[in-house]
C-alpha cells in the first residue's frame, strides 16, 4: 500500500479518523491518536473549542467528588471488519473491493480470470496442472491478502501500525511490469496468431535455465 500524498513511498499507518495512508512524513506529531495533517488540525480545533469539564455534587456513596469521564473522540474505521474480509476474499475480488482497494480487486480478477482460462485451455499440453496449482494459489492469496489489510487498518484506529506478511514480501517493480508486459503480449499475440501460446508454453524449461544462469553469474560476481 502506497502513501496518499506520496506514490512513491510506502504507508505505514492509516490515520485513525478518516483511514488515508500515511507514510512517515505525513503522520501528524500526535502521540496519543495517530493522524493526517488536516484530521489533526480538526482535532486540536475540537479540543480547544471543547467546555472543560463537569464537576458534579458531592457523591453521598463514595464521600468525595468526581470529574465525569470525557467523551472520547470519534474514531475513524476500516472499510471491512477482518473476518468479513476473510469471508469475501473467496469471491474473486470483492474482499479487496470491501477494503476499497478497487484497482488491487480487478487486478486479482483479471489475473485469475487469465489463470482459469489458460488451464482449461487445450493450448497448456502437458503443463495444464502447473496453471492449475497457479490458480489454486491465487485464489487461496486473495480471501488472506484481504484479510491482513483490514485487520492493519483496524489496528491502525487504535493507534498501533504494523506490516502484514504479505508486505515483507516485496517483489521488484520491474521485474513484476516486465513480467505482466510480457504475459499480456503473448495472450493477445495468440489471440491473433493461434498456436503462440502453445508454442511459449513448450519452452518452458527456459524459466529454469534462466534462473541457474542468474544464480550462477551471481556467484561467480561475489
């Protein structure tokens, strides 16, 4: 997740009362509340225009007086409670779109949709199955990826940030555009030219090569 004011930085806190990410920069010097810029601004307005407080009349049960407990500030909230989330993430999607992340939720469909359609197409051959257990995995990511993001947004209202698993498992971005590039190339290549995919599909073997020779260069280098 991105901060809201600065794309290319990484949130790590949402503020407690309209729920923006927030990256170090943008979290207000607050220590009891974590928030934005403009929430506290209102915050502060609030609580310098606020009546002080009521001192009532003597308690005859406990013998002294006592000041009424404040009202505490509204809180901000996160868009779904975690284990709805969990619930909606087996729908392709829509646990994402419960979160608000919309553009994250047609990412997953459209990268499942692509997953289920080439494993059910004759074109895969021998390597159906391996498309198969690519589909399985996405589809068991998105009910727990959506999980984790409500259950950080609803720590964050209470003040406490932290970083989901799948946050430290960050992938370089352009390895991730590279890759989608060329995948998206290749199915509309095949869309023109029957057969390209089935042709991609049997040099397979290549990924694997690719990767010892990237180890390997990696190796020799250090």
């Amino acid at each position: 997740m991105q901060c809201a004011k600065h794309p290319g930085a990484a949130a790590t806190a949402y503020c407690s009362n309209c729920g923006m990410a927030l990256c170090p920069e943008c979290i207000a010097p607050l220590e009891s509340r974590i928030l934005c810029a403009p929430c506290e601004e209102e915050f502060r307005a609030r609580q310098a225009s606020a009546p002080p407080p009521v001192v009532p009349p003597l308690n005859p049960s406990a013998g002294k007086d006592f000041l009424v407990p404040p009202i505490p500030a509204p809180q901000g909230y996160p868009y779904c409670p975690p284990g709805v989330s969990l619930l909606l993430g087996f729908i392709p999607g829509v646990g994402s779109i419960c979160n608000g992340d919309y553009f994250k939720a047609f990412l997953q469909v459209l990268v499942f949709g692509s997953l289920v359609s080439v494993a059910s197409s004759h074109e895969a051959g021998d390597i159906g199955p391996v498309f198969g257990v690519l589909t399985a995995a996405v589809y068991l990511y998105m009910p727990f990826e959506a999980y984790h993001v409500a259950k950080k947004r609803t720590m964050a209202v209470q003040g406490i940030a932290v970083i989901t698993p799948f946050e430290k498992m960050r992938f370089p971005e352009l390895w991730v555009g590279s890759l989608a590039i060329l995948a998206g190339s290749i199915f509309l290549a095949n869309q023109f030219v029957p057969g390209t995919l089935h042709f991609v599909l049997r040099g397979w073997p290549l990924i694997l090569i690719g990767i010892g020779v990237y180890n390997l260069t990696r190796h020799f280098r250090a």
